[in-house]
C-alpha cells in the first residue's frame, strides 16, 4: 500500500508528457501478461528506445505549440529524465502490489531524506563536495527514523560519467576511513550511518563489455543494468534492486 506521498509522485511521473509512451508500453505488457511488474526492470532500455519516435513527435508537437523552444535540449533533459522516472515508478508499482515492504522509499528529491545533509555531503576543508546522488531508497525503523539508505547513480552511457560517480564512491570511503589522505586534505565526514553507494545504466552504447567499464563497477556495492542481456557477476540485472534493497535495507 502506498502513502499519499507516493501517490502524487506516481502521478507526476505519469502526467510527464514524453512519459506516456513508455509507460503505455509497460501497462499494455503487464495486461497481457507478457511480463511481471519486478522483470520490467530488466527492459527499462526497450521501453526507452522503442518510444524514441512517439516521444520525438510530442516534442514536435510541443514546438509548434510554442512550448518547447529547443528540440535538442528537450531530448538531452528527456534521457536521464525518463530513466530516473521510471525506476521510480517501477518500483512504486512493486511496492504497491507488495513485492517491497512499506518502510522502504524511494525518491528523487534528495532534501526529503532524513540526514539528507550528513548522509551527502563531504567537508574537505571548508567545502561542501556533493557525492553523484540521483535516487535515494532507504528505510524508516519503527520510530520513523532513519535506519538504512542506498544511494543510486543513474547513467544511460559509461561514457566518462561513470568515472566520476566511482571517485565519489572512493572519495566516501576516504572520508569515513582513518587514513593519511584523509588527514592530508582535512575531509570532514560524519553521517548517522554509511550508505550503500550503487550504479545503474540502461546502456545505451553497448559499453558494457569495455575491461575499463567493467573494472569500475566493482568499486560499488552494487551494479545494475536495466537491458536483457546476459552478464556476469560484475553486474546484475536492474530487477535484482528489490531483492537487493529488501536485504540491505532491514
């Protein structure tokens, strides 16, 4: 069951016009009973790809309507957007069926989170450094507290981004270590637990096999990818996350 927190945020995601085509897809599948509400996880891609066109023409639509002044920009922001949208509405589904239990949340909006500014960011000397935040599940105890927290970056290529989201993980580690680096650069870190650092991609441009790529994913506590394809140990299909935020959020 959700909350009405959770309620509003599904609707969001629904009202979002470039949405509507994925989330279509998805609907038509479930009701055909082509596929469960945890494996549309690991198909996240084909339903990003294969709305690229009706998406392209409400976007069109939206310009000669004088809503959208920029194609191109529009297209940028939809990629990462609608990728982070529909982990969150995935999962709100599961939830609301009960694959998930009902003091796990998920979120986008980072400043809900309880701790939110001791959990994500670093003091290096004066400074504040923000770790690679996208998406936030965590779980309340029976106190409404703060028990567990994951911090999930999103990225729909390994094209440099994913370089700079495992030195944040590495950066997170210094920082809650004792250590000469740590002194050295006076980093300053102290959150009320340590989260869980993981990594996602749907990717796009095949990467996934790269020695490079694949020797970064094993410096998260988890890695995910939201395309059939098979992989090995490295990385896990994105339907494992419930599995895996079940188990790590108790």
């Amino acid at each position: 069951m959700l909350n009405k927190n959770e309620l509003k945020t599904l609707q969001k995601i629904e009202e979002k016009y470039y949405m509507k085509p994925m989330l279509d897809s998805i609907q038509a599948d479930i009701n055909s009973k082509k596929i469960t509400l945890q494996k549309i996880f690991d198909y996240l891609y084909n339903y990003l790809t294969d709305s690229k066109d009706k998406v392209e023409k409400l976007i069109q639509k939206r310009i000669q309507k004088g809503e959208i002044k920029d194609a191109s920009q529009a297209r940028k922001g939809i990629a990462g957007n609608a990728f982070s949208n529909l982990i969150i509405w995935v999962f709100l589904k599961n939830k609301e069926q009960g694959n998930i239990k009902e003091n796990i949340f998920i979120t986008s909006e980072i400043s809900t989170v309880p701790h939110h500014k001791e959990l994500f960011f670093i003091n290096i000397d004066d400074e504040g450094q923000k770790p690679d935040v996208d998406l936030v599940i965590y779980s309340l105890d029976s106190n409404n507290n703060l028990n567990k927290c994951i911090i999930l970056s999103l990225k729909t290529s390994l094209r440099e981004r994913a370089g700079q989201t495992y030195k944040w993980k590495l950066l997170m580690e210094i920082a809650n270590s004792q250590s000469d680096i740590k002194e050295k650069y006076n980093i300053y870190y102290n959150p009320p637990i340590m989260p869980l650092v993981c990594f996602a991609t749907v990717n796009f441009y095949d990467e996934i096999n790269n020695p490079q790529h694949r020797g970064m994913f094993k410096f998260f506590d988890c890695a995910f990818i939201g395309k059939n394809i098979k992989t090995d140990n490295f990385i896990k299909p994105l339907s494992y996350l419930i599995a895996y935020a079940q188990e790590n959020l108790q």
